[in-house]
C-alpha cells in the first residue's frame, strides 16, 4: 500500500510539474511554484491525517501512528516552503513592459 501512494505521489508531483512548465515555458514565476506547493502540501497532509483517522478505527494503533507521524513532517514541510521569502521581478524586467515604472521599488520580498 505504502509502495502505491510513493508511486501516486511521484505522479502527481510530475504531472504538476508538467503543468507548471508548459504554463510558463519561458519565465518561471516562482511564487506560483511555491503557491501550489503549499496547495499539493496541504492535500497530502490531510489525506495522510484521514488515513491515520481510518487506522485508528480500524484498531491498527501502530499503523495510525506511522500515518499521523507522516502528516506532521508535512505540516513542517509547509512551515518551510511557506517561510521561503520568494524575491518580487527585477526593476529591468518591469520596464520592458512598456516602461511603467519600477512598481516595486524598495519593497520587501514576497512570502507565502
């Protein structure tokens, strides 16, 4: 069972990056790539929180701690990705779009 989730989660993360890079094939905007970050992140832990609730009921205390243990490493994970400071567009690439100014001039990094 656990060999078919790492298999499903494989998939899911290539099918997603897939996406990510045929949506912006030329300037990858790494906000973006954090957002649905914390999107997938946020979906796995919950399932791994039901599949903890499910061993539970089902008597399996060991195999319920496994899963909880699971979905509080991602709960980490999502502290992590969601503390990277993700850096706003170089002034250079805002003035190519028709010279409208530095809008983030002096402005702090973006974060999740």
């Amino acid at each position: 069972m656990a060999q078919l989730h790492d298999l499903r989660l494989r998939l899911l993360v290539q099918q997603e990056s897939e996406h990510i890079s045929k949506s912006q094939p030329s300037d990858l905007d790494l906000s973006i790539v954090q957002a649905r970050c914390l999107c997938w992140l946020t979906l796995l832990a919950e399932a791994h929180e039901d599949q903890s609730n499910d061993a539970e009921r089902r008597g399996d205390t060991e195999q319920a701690m496994g899963w909880f243990a699971d979905s509080m490493r991602l709960r980490d994970v999502i502290q992590v990705v969601s503390s990277i400071e993700i850096p706003l567009p170089e002034s250079s690439d805002i003035d190519n779009n028709d010279g409208e100014g530095d809008l983030y001039n002096g402005e702090p990094p973006m974060t999740a």
